[in-house]
C-alpha cells in the first residue's frame, strides 16, 4: 500500500497539470533554428528540470520515478498503471500495434499518427521494447508511412516486425534471411489457386458498375476491391455493396473450379455460407440477390475449402477475400519468433474482430494485455472492458502508452 499512499501525496501536493504541459512542450517542440525559439524551449526544459527536482527532493526513495509520472500520467492514469503492475506483477516487452482506427482515426487525425504517439513509440524503442505493427495494409504502405513517422534508423533497427495483410507475411528489416517469411506460401495449393483466379477475373469478369467504380488493392496475397469513391461516401458504399453480392459468388466459380469436383451452382452456394454474416445477407437481400441454397448438399471438398476462407465486408471501404489459416495471430507469432521474443506479455493495441484474434490468443497464453479505442467493434470493447478497461479516445493512443 505504500506506493498507493505515495501517489495520493504526489497527486495532492504537486501541480501535475502544468509540469505535463512543459513535459509535452520539450517532447513535442525541440529547439528550432530561431533564436526565440530555442529560448523558450530552454526555458521551458529549465522549469521542467526545476519541478522535477522539487519532487525528487519531495520523495528521497524513488524521487525520480514519481518525477516521471507527475510529468506524463493524470492522477487516474497512475493508478492504473499500478494497478495493472500489481496484477500482473511484470512489465510490456513488446508492443502489438494495429494501425488505422487505432494508432491513427481518420476523423480525427488527418489519418496521421499524431506526433505524441510517435514520440512514445521511439521511447519504448529507445528502452529496447521491440514493436510488432499487424495490419490489413499492404507491405508498402505500411513501411511507408513508418518510414516518415519513425525514421529509417527505427524501421531498420531489427526491433520493428510488419505483420501485413492480416497475418499473410511478416516483413522484419535488419534480420537478415529472416526478413521476410511469405506465409501464404504455405497454404493448400486448392486456395492458393482459388486466390489467383479470383485475382485474374474479379475486375474483368465484373458488372460494369464495380469494374468502372472499383480498383483492387495492391496485395501480395489477399484479394481486396475498394471504391475509386472517397470511402465512407454514399457513392462508396453503393459500388462497395455491389462488389459484395458479385464477389461472393466468383469466389464460390472459382473455388469449384480449384477442387476440380462437379458442384451445382457453386455461386449460389458460396453466397449462401458467406450470407452467415449477418451485414453480408442484409446487402445480399438488399439487392434481391438470393442466397437459399442447401449447403449439406454441396459436395465435402468443395464446403472444406470454403470454410478455411472468408470475405470481409466493410461498408463503403472493401470487399475482401482472406485465409483463415492465415490470422494476425499466426503473423504476430512468426514476428516474435523473428524477434527472439520467448515468453512475450504484449501490448495489444486494436479496433477490428482481426485484432480481437489477437487479444484472445494473448489471453489464452497469459501473454499480455488489451487496449482499444472507444470506437472499436463491440466484440472488442467487451473483451477489453471486461478485462482492464484500457478504452480511450479516438486519436489518443498515447495515453495508453503512457500507462504502459
């Protein structure tokens, strides 16, 4: 209980508001090439280092650390963060970090990282912590856009594993033949096949209406159609919705093509066992397309490929072919098997049932724990509210990995 006890006498005794706002002011504003400007970032750092100092002198056994978190954490962040020390009795050594909706929101970042997350970030790369980036995106982008936030020092250091495409492969620079494990080389040659054809005929087999308003994502592996319209828009999710109701049954043509066994009407019949998502039926029944068929009728090794794939709908955003075989799960263990991580207990960061595989698995194993934003899939909210609560806004990851 002493720590408890020291943490209400900092709190009570000390003006944490406005040593955080100097602590993000040196952080966030390093000295710049003007002479007033880099006066007021050493005066600032100067009456940071001044308050610092009081409450060292405040606090003679620990002084520095309490120092650390009146100048980063509120009163109720810190005791979370001791909370979740004594539970858990260990610290993070590694962070698992999805990317849009959850280190960057569209609506409120520009879709940009904000800069305080990307400081924290190079802190726990700084301190040895390796991060795991696991994300739906395409290997490109997402090294891109951590090349610009991050820097190709940090990118490259060989503590930075990329799970792309939802768990398809794991790009790690710096760890030489390890760098890049192509999982989906590694799947039944029946749905590495179905993939293909149903990469090589999606657009060119296509209504006018998806192949004029549609474009395909540049994936290695995973199929994904996205509006040429700004996502989101009405546009976007009219173009979007007709891809479903087409995109279901070309998978259905192309995987009974694969197991080369005669299949009745494979379209209707892939339509019907997609149609089991709820969001996906109600498009299906919203343009009269039927998905009625008796899939016990359907042959065995045409419904046993069809259950190890799956198509995710994202209204107005994607129409998207994926592996079941191949998960962020299975990605973020190949990325700490790269990294020589042996007894993980992460930071799992996420808004999306992908990442909730994630979230699970880790709990499963009692190898960390989850945090979302507020905006998250219901699914994720309960599971991370039903643990330890770690639910922030959007935009504002780095209050989590301030706790952490």
């Amino acid at each position: 209980m002493e720590q408890y006890d020291q943490l209400y006498r900092l709190y009570e005794t000390t003006d944490t508001e406005t040593l955080r706002a100097y602590q993000e002011l040196v952080d966030l504003f390093p000295p710049l090439s003007s002479t007033v400007g880099l006066d007021q970032w050493e005066s600032a750092r100067e009456e940071l280092d001044e308050r610092k100092a009081d409450i060292v002198a405040a606090f003679p056994d620990g002084g520095d650390v309490y120092a650390e978190l009146a100048a980063r954490l509120t009163r109720e962040e810190a005791f979370t963060a001791l909370d979740l020390y004594a539970k858990y009795d260990r610290t993070v050594n590694v962070l698992v970090l999805d990317v849009d909706e959850t280190l960057r929101s569209a609506g409120d970042t520009d879709n940009e990282i904000p800069r305080r997350t990307l400081h924290l970030l190079t802190e726990f790369h700084e301190r040895g912590v390796p991060i795991v980036v696991c994300t739906g995106q395409t290997l490109e982008n997402v090294k891109g856009f951590m090349i610009q936030g991050l820097g190709n020092e940090i990118v490259g250091s060989g503590s930075l594993s990329i799970v792309y495409e939802t768990g398809n492969a794991v790009f790690t620079p710096g760890q030489g033949e390890d760098t890049k494990r192509l999982l989906y080389e590694g799947l039944d040659p029946v749905i590495v096949e179905t993939f293909d054809a149903v990469r090589g005929r999606v657009l060119s087999e296509a209504p006018a209406d998806v192949r004029s308003g549609c474009h395909l994502q540049g994936n290695e592996f995973n199929v994904t159609i996205k509006p040429n319209a700004e996502v989101g828009s009405e546009a976007a999710v009219a173009v979007i919705d007709a891809a479903i109701r087409y995109f279901c049954g070309l998978i259905g043509s192309a995987l009974a093509d694969a197991v080369a066994v005669e299949v009745a009407d494979p379209e209707l019949l892939a339509r019907t066992y997609f149609a089991s998502d709820p969001e996906i039926a109600r498009v299906l029944d919203d343009g009269g397309v039927a998905h009625d068929a008796d899939l016990d009728a359907a042959p065995d090794e045409f419904l046993d490929a069809l259950e190890r794939i799956d198509v995710g709908y994202y209204e107005g955003d994607a129409a998207e072919l994926v592996s079941l075989e191949l998960d962020k799960p299975t990605g973020v263990r190949e990325a700490l098997d790269v990294l020589g991580i042996t007894d993980p207990f992460a930071l799992s960061m996420g808004d999306s049932k992908s990442d909730l595989r994630v979230m699970e698995w880790l709990e499963e194993t009692d190898g960390g724990i989850a945090a979302a934003p507020d905006h998250a899939s219901a699914a994720v909210l309960e599971h991370v509210r039903s643990h330890d609560d770690l639910v922030y806004e959007a935009g504002e990851a780095s209050t989590v990995l301030e706790i952490v």
